[in-house]
C-alpha cells in the first residue's frame, strides 16, 4: 500500500532527536523567551519483580539551566524514558537557584558536599574550559562556566555528585555580598586577601 501522505503529514509525529536537548520555554513571567540547557547525566532502570513477572521503570537525573548563572537539578520517574526525562525537566525548572559568577569562572575556590559525595570548584583563568567528569560537568555547562577544575572526592555515585556540584555553586557568595555581611568594603576585602 502506497503512502499517500504529504511530506510534512509524514513527520508530524516524529520527536526530536535525544541528542537536541535545548528548548525554547518562556520565563517565570512569561514575557520574554530564553534558551533552557538541558542535560540528561544519568537514567536507570527499576524492576519490581509480581506475580506476572516484571515491572520496568525508569528514573532520570536531569540538569537545567539558562548559561546565565541559573542551574537546577530533579529526579524524574515514569513507566518510559521520555516521560522520565520530562517530568525531570519540569521539576528542575522549579529548584532553580542563581550562582555569582566572575566572567566566566567562580569567584572562590569552594566544596560542595552531600553524603559520602565531596565536590571541589576551583576557579580557572580564561581558556582552560571545564575540566570535570560527566555529572560535574553537566551542572557548570547549565550554570555558564566555562573555565573552572573539578575533582570529584568519595563517592562517584551521579545522584549524590549532582547534589555535591549544587550545594557548591549554591555557596558560593560573590565579593559584594561578602563585605556586606562582614560589614567592610570590598577594597578592604581585597586588601585582605592580597596580604
């Protein structure tokens, strides 16, 4: 049987391709539009084993962010791939938090933990690029660094490095909200850390 379908008819319902994971979503206030970065770091596969045989889940780490600084993470669960990875995106859009950035690198060396994970961001100098494994890495190209060393210390479990990669970046403070909170100046601050 012949298909009569146009072109266009025809690719109607096809998805997107898994390696094109950038989508174009609106903002909080829905007035303008920005580019989200996604990145799949990790998806496993649950079976619960009944009376009939098995039941397979899946269950996707997803990390979110704009390159501006904004970065979240979730975990999403479903019966299929796609739709794990989904509910991941939308959940990570939600735990969105912002990172000070100094051009395109940290102000501050910093460790980010969480459980038997340890995740040390160490500033770079322009051109280095991210030197970090997967999971690591997948958290700073959402966040927008681009010049930065990792080194992943305890466990190399994804779900607890992602948490570890956050709490960091959620830590880290910029120069003026430091002086600030010890009541000086940034200048006195600097003074300081030359000394």
């Amino acid at each position: 049987m012949e298909d009569t379908r146009t072109g266009s008819d025809r690719d109607k319902g096809r998805g997107r391709g898994r390696g094109d994971r950038d989508r174009r979503d609106r903002d909080q206030d829905g007035q303008g539009e920005y580019n989200l970065i996604e990145r799949v770091v990790h998806i496993n596969r649950v079976a619960k084993v009944v009376k009939g045989g098995r039941n397979f889940s899946f269950n996707a780490i997803v990390v979110v962010g704009d390159g501006q600084g904004n970065v979240g993470h979730a975990l999403g669960k479903a019966n299929e791939v796609t739709d794990a990875i989904n509910k991941g995106t939308e959940l990570a859009k939600r735990s969105m938090i912002k990172v000070p950035l100094q051009g395109t690198t940290l102000p501050h060396v910093i460790t980010g933990r969480y459980g038997a994970a340890k995740v040390l961001l160490k500033p770079a100098s322009p051109g280095t690029g991210v030197i970090a494994g997967g999971a690591v890495r997948a958290v700073m190209e959402c966040a927008g660094v681009k010049d930065i060393l990792t080194k992943v210390l305890g466990t190399n479990n994804p779900h607890n490095v992602v948490k570890a990669a956050i709490d960091g970046l959620a830590r880290v403070r910029d120069l003026r909200a430091a002086a600030q909170q010890r009541g000086t100046s940034v200048r006195q601050i600097l003074e300081l850390d030359q000394s």
